[in-house]
C-alpha cells in the first residue's frame, strides 16, 4: 500500500528525510522519533503535501507526485492539529467531508461513520461543546467518510486523557481487521508498543530501526537495569552488560541474566565514586529502544516541522 524508494527531502542544506525506504501493507505502522527527527515531513510528501526533493514514493499504487490527485482519493490524513470546524454541528463537519469527496448515498454514509464513533447523542451539537476526545473521533469519523484504502494519522492521541487514547486506539485497531492501512506518528512509547504491527525510528532524517516491537525489544537483550546515581559515570567493560543511555542521573543498561549482573554493576559504579541510590531490574520497554536509537545531543541545526506546519496553514 505504501512504498518509497530512497525517498528524500532537503530544506537548502538541510536534509530533513534522508533516504527513506519503507514497504508497508496491511498493517499499523508507526513512525517514531523525536522532535525534527523528520516524521512530519515524510508524511507531508505520502500524502502529496510537500513534494520530495528525490527519490520515489508510491500510495495505493500511485505516485505521490505524478498521481498525486489519485493518492488523495484513495487516502486520509488526520493532522496533529484540530481539523473541525467548532461553529458547526459534528453531523454537519462529517457532511463537509462527504460532499467534498462525492460520497454517493451521503447521508446514509455519515450517518454510518458517526454511528461507528460513537457520536450519535451528540451529532447535533456544535462542535465547540465537544470534548478533546469527542473532537479527535469526529475527526476520525471526517477521515473514514469516503472509505480510504489508507488513513495518515499524526499523534492522533495527542492531549487526550488515558480514557479518550484508549477509545481512539480501539476504532483504529478495528478499522486495520477491515482491512485498512494505517500510518501514524506517535511520541508515545506504549501506544507503538502495544499497537503497532511494526515500528520504525527516525532520527536526524535517517531510519535508525525497523521492526515488530516485540523483535525490536528483543534486540535490547532480555533485561535492563536502571540505575539512578550521583556522581559523573566514566562508561563499563564488562561482559554482559552493556551501557544504553544516561539522563538526568539515570543510568539504563542491558544485561542478558539481571540476578547475576545486579551485584557485579553495583560494585562496579560504586567503585567509580558514584553514590549509587537505586538499582532496578525490568524487561526492556520500547522507551529502551528509542533511547537506544536517537541522538541525545541538542541539535539546533534540526528542522522544526511544528513551525513549518505553522508556514503551511498560513500560505495562501
């Protein structure tokens, strides 16, 4: 359903997406990574928003660039920011969508795709009365209205609480047993980890990994052990236990048996003058491996796709 081929986009020197290649199916498929790491923009130049500098994409079959109009016919895209209009009913928001997409049998349509929500009680309300989760499933039920073979979502659980996140997740899992393919970007770690069929890690433009998060953790080893210390931690050599990553006097490393490491890594930092407070064992989580994928470093010279996005919806 979606395939690129060293797919690529630069912002005057600056390579925003470098070299992307992804082949995706029918599944969900999250795209991670921190801020300006170039998740935006790769889904800018899917859905024909933002045309790429080389490289190829193909949607539902189309290019991106010379089928750009049959891509936006076969596909959604529900951006981070809200896309209702808060002086019309929800009702009415969905009708918009409909008429602009020449959805036959209109009514009967709109009527099916807010039912499919859950907005039926309230699909005569303005939309300025509804909730932030009543206004994301409003969106989803906008995006779903003219049955897309794939629907774009950027942090589509953005703000909401854990009640609202677990409701959206729920309509997206099930349109996917439909059949669709959904491509979405997250900063939520347990929402990749628990539905997505496989992820990919951006960072600084590049894809640092691929895979199933269960594989990806996998990777990680079969155990971590965070450490929280006092003190300036001066790296290991130690078979068995290897470093992953340091924030604020938290110390995370992977180790293969957790029982037998927890003593060997305690007098190992202690003997570095550190003041160890805590030791703590766990299986490794997916935060594991975006920290293990991603730079750390403060880098000013990354492109700012909140801003852009801003740039975007002011053009005339």
């Amino acid at each position: 359903m979606i395939e690129t081929n060293n797919l690529t986009k630069n912002f005057e020197k600056l390579c925003a997406v470098d070299n992307l290649n992804l082949k995706i199916e029918n599944e969900i498929f999250g795209l991670l990574g921190p801020n300006g790491a170039g998740k935006s923009t790769s889904v800018l130049m899917l859905t024909t928003l933002l045309k790429p500098s080389s490289g190829e994409a193909r949607v539902c079959g189309y290019d991106v660039i010379k089928d750009a109009k049959k891509v936006r016919d076969a596909i959604s895209y529900v951006p981070q920011g809200m896309a209702v209009d808060i002086k019309l009913t929800g009702y009415e928001n969905v009708m918009l969508y409909a008429k602009l997409y020449g959805v036959p049998d209109r009514k009967r349509k709109v009527d099916e795709v807010i039912g499919l929500l859950g907005l039926n009680e309230r699909k005569d309300e303005p939309v300025k009365n509804y909730s932030g989760g009543m206004r994301r499933r409003l969106e989803l039920a906008q995006a779903l209205v003219h049955e897309p073979e794939v629907l774009f979502l950027d942090e589509p659980t953005l703000g909401l609480d854990v009640a609202g996140r677990r409701q959206i997740w729920e309509h997206i899992s099930s349109l996917k047993k439909k059949g669709m393919t959904i491509f979405m970007t997250t900063h939520y770690m347990d929402e990749a980890d628990e539905f997505c069929d496989r992820v990919a890690i951006i960072d600084k433009g590049r894809i640092a990994a691929m895979d199933s998060p269960a594989k990806l953790k996998n990777m990680i080893g079969k155990n971590v052990i965070t450490a929280n210390v006092k003190g300036e931690f001066k790296g290991l050599n130690i078979d068995g236990i290897k470093f992953l990553s340091s924030e604020n006097g938290e110390l995370k490393f992977k180790v293969e048996n957790g029982s037998e490491a927890l003593p060997v890594l305690s007098e190992a930092l202690t003997k570095q003058g550190l003041n160890v407070h805590a030791l703590s064992l766990r299986e490794p989580s997916m935060d594991d491996v975006f920290m293990q994928n991603v730079s750390t470093t403060d880098d000013k010279t990354k492109f700012d796709s909140t801003k852009f996005r801003t740039m975007l919806r002011g053009m005339k």
